[in-house]
C-alpha cells in the first residue's frame, strides 16, 4: 500500500476519534464569518492575518489538503468560491456536514497532493494549505503545481511544521530524536497512532517555495495547541505567504 493510501486510512480514524483539525466550524462562526468576522487557520493557535487574504468575495479558492469542515465553510462564508481537496473521505464528510448544516453547495474532490492536481493552470486566485505536508514525502512537488494552478499574483497560504515535534519524545521534554525524519529512509515503525509523517527543512519548504517561482511575502510563527512545547511557548509551526510572480 503506497504511504499515501495509509495516511488517508489513518486520518479516516483519527477523525472519527474527534482529531482537533477534523471539528467543523459552529454555526454561529459560520455566521460570524457572513459578518465579516471569519477567521483562518493555518496552524494550531493563530489565524492568518487579514491582509494576506484580502477581499475574497467571487475569488476562486482551494483549500487544498483541507477537509475538516474548518477551513472550507468560513472561505465560503467570506463569499469565495472554494473547492475543498483532501485525501481523506471523513474529512471530507466534515466539509459535507457543514454545508448541508447551512444550506450552501461546495466543490468537494478526494485526491492526492502528491499527484497531478485535477485543475487548469492558471485557475485558482488563492490556495489555503493547513499543516498537512507533514504527511507528504516531497513538498516542492506540492509547490511547483500550487504554482501551475494559481493566476498570476495569486496567492498561496501554506502552515509548515518546522520539525521540532519530530525530534522531541512524547513528553516533549527531552530532544532524542535526529533529523530529518523519513520513516521511509529509517527503521522506525509505521503507527496507527502516527501514520507516515516526515520532518521537511527550511530548504525544502522556503527555498523549494522560492524554486517553483513564488516570492515569499510574509510568514509568522505558532506554537502547539497543547503540551509541554506549548506550555514554553517554543514554536514548532511556522505559516508563509506566498506570491505567484
């Protein structure tokens, strides 16, 4: 079974057992968000900023390894078109779940990230990217087709995981673990409690940002939603804007 397959199988669980990014927006934050109080995020704790979305009203967006019910309603809320894009059907079922709740339609397609995206070049004005090439061997592949996909000046807004989470144990105490992590390369056991992970360097996501031909315009840190990281306030994510220029 390709590590992909095994991702979406184990992601499928992890919803089912109530994981933090698979708890659909409410109702009333759906309504905030027709109000002009939406909010994105693209990492644990801290929303994008509002200027790096702008005015989204009619804008073509994807929100690509995004399914959760999270992302996808508060795009559509905020008056952009949105296609939502994961690799996990009970993700996607969130997505679902939530427009059904509101009463709006949206553009819903399984599928790999690490493939061929099924869209035009040149289509989309924004592309929203929660953390997720964590689960993803090669990001600049990923880069090189946000890039094919998006107009000129479009924008993409993509949450990375700087891999600190990956070299820490469980207590997230104590550094033990090396870098960079590739249970693909490694003798480490494939979990049902972790699926196939990898730690990506500063190299791979920035500069492989700058090589697909983006400029980068912006970027911030965050830290994790819970633990002992997050107790030290010690940033393990960190979120970029680019530019198609």
């Amino acid at each position: 079974m390709d590590y992909t397959d095994i991702n979406s199988r184990i992601i499928d669980k992890w919803v089912d057992e109530g994981w933090e990014w698979a708890k659909p927006v409410t109702h009333d934050e759906y309504i905030d968000a027709k109000e002009g109080k939406g909010r994105i995020f693209l990492t644990p704790t801290k929303p994008i900023p509002s200027q790096w979305l702008g005015d989204i009203q009619e804008k073509r967006v994807l929100a690509l390894a995004s399914g959760g019910g999270q992302q996808g309603p508060i795009l559509h809320a905020m008056g952009a078109e949105v296609t939502v894009f994961d690799n996990s059907e009970r993700m996607l079922d969130m997505d679902r779940s939530v427009a059904k709740r509101e009463g709006y339609e949206i553009a819903i397609i399984k599928g790999d990230m690490t493939e061929t995206l099924p869209f035009a070049d040149s289509y989309f004005d924004i592309v929203i990217n929660p953390v997720s090439n964590c689960y993803i061997e090669h990001p600049e592949d990923v880069w090189k087709e946000c890039f094919r996909i998006l107009k000129s000046r479009g924008r993409l807004l993509t949450g990375l995981d700087n891999g600190l989470n990956f070299a820490v144990d469980e207590s997230g105490e104590k550094i033990v673990y090396p870098l960079p992590y590739n249970p693909l390369k490694s003798n480490e056991k494939i979990t049902e409690e972790d699926g196939v992970q990898f730690s990506h360097s500063y190299e791979e996501n920035i500069q492989g940002l700058i090589d697909a031909g983006f400029t980068i315009r912006g970027i911030y840190s965050d830290i994790n939603s819970s633990g002992h990281l997050h107790d030290l306030n010690i940033p393990s994510f960190y979120a970029i804007y680019a530019e198609k220029t």
